[in-house]
C-alpha cells in the first residue's frame, strides 16, 4: 500500500539533477497519516538533498547528526497529515553531483484511526531503490597491452555507450600523466 513515484528519464536518475518524487500510502479506515525518509549511498551517507515544493505545505525538511555525519529528513506537516484512506506527499530531490550508483531511500509511514490510542495504528517501512538513468554513458577502456614492461610504450583506447562527449585519462607515473584525448 506504500509506493513511491519520480519523474526520473532513463528509469533512474541522472547526477546533479532534481527530480519530483511522491509518497503515496493507501489503507482503507485511517484518517491520519504521517511519514519520514531519507535518501543513503551504500555507506549510509546522505545522498542528494530534498526541497520542498513552492505551495505545497504537506511536507517539511529536517536535518540530523547520525555517526558524525548529517542526514537531510522529509517529513509530514499538521496541515499533511489529514486524509480519508489515503495520503500523498510530494517534494522534489536533488540527485548527488556524481553517479553513487544504487541509492536507497528509507521511509516510513504512520496511518492511525485517530482515536488518541495506538490500537489500531499501523506503521509501515519499506525502502525504494533509486538507480543511475540508462541514458549515462558507461565507460569502457582497453589497451594493446595487458602485461607491458618498463619503459613500454602501450596504447589506451576509451569508448562508451550513449554517445560520451569526453573523456578525462589518469596515468600516474605515466607519461603524459593526463589526456583528455579519446
């Protein structure tokens, strides 16, 4: 009964990008409902940023001190929290300056029959994987030697999927130590 929806192109998201995602939750018999999440890398730091939607008072942002690092929170306002069955909740996110590949988002949502008691409450978590865009180039680099010895000259050749417009070569020790060349 929970889901979460983006607008996101290529099935996934594209670094640097912002993005209107909603929580939906559905339960027949619930008149309250209250949610929270966030959005981790696979070390569990912060992954991206959220921002609320101008004119939409359903959400709010928080931040928190978790293990030294800071972690960004969406939550549901009083004026969010009220629904018959069911409640959405929108904002948008800003995906990370650079590709974490899969990233998750951890929510949690509260639907109560507002009888000021917790029978009958229910509290749901589920977490959303959120994946790169397809539309990323994918890097592939070869050479004409797998095996060179000292002060062997060997050719790099790079290449990619959806049409990569540069590349950006680091070979310490080598020389030249960069190439921005294909």
């Amino acid at each position: 009964n929970i889901n979460l929806t983006t607008n996101f192109t290529g099935g996934g998201y594209i670094p640097d990008s912002t993005y209107t995602l909603t929580l939906n939750y559905n339960h027949t018999g619930k008149s309250k409902f209250g949610y929270q999440l966030t959005c981790l890398d696979n070390s569990n730091r912060m992954a991206g940023s959220f921002s609320l939607i101008s004119g939409n008072n359903k959400s709010f942002t928080n931040s928190s001190t978790i293990g030294g690092s800071l972690r960004y929170y969406m939550g549901q306002t009083r004026s969010g929290a009220s629904g018959s069955g069911s409640a959405s909740w929108s904002f948008r996110w800003t995906a990370p300056s650079t590709n974490k590949d899969t990233l998750t988002i951890y929510a949690v949502v509260n639907a109560t029959n507002s009888s000021s008691s917790t029978a009958g409450d229910v509290i749901i978590a589920k977490q959303f994987k959120l994946l790169p865009s397809t539309l990323l180039p994918v890097a592939k680099a070869s050479t004409n030697n797998s095996s060179p010895c000292q002060n062997t000259s060997i050719l790099l050749s790079g290449s990619g999927t959806n049409n990569p417009i540069s590349y950006s070569w680091s070979i310490p020790g080598g020389n030249p130590t960069i190439s921005n060349e294909k």
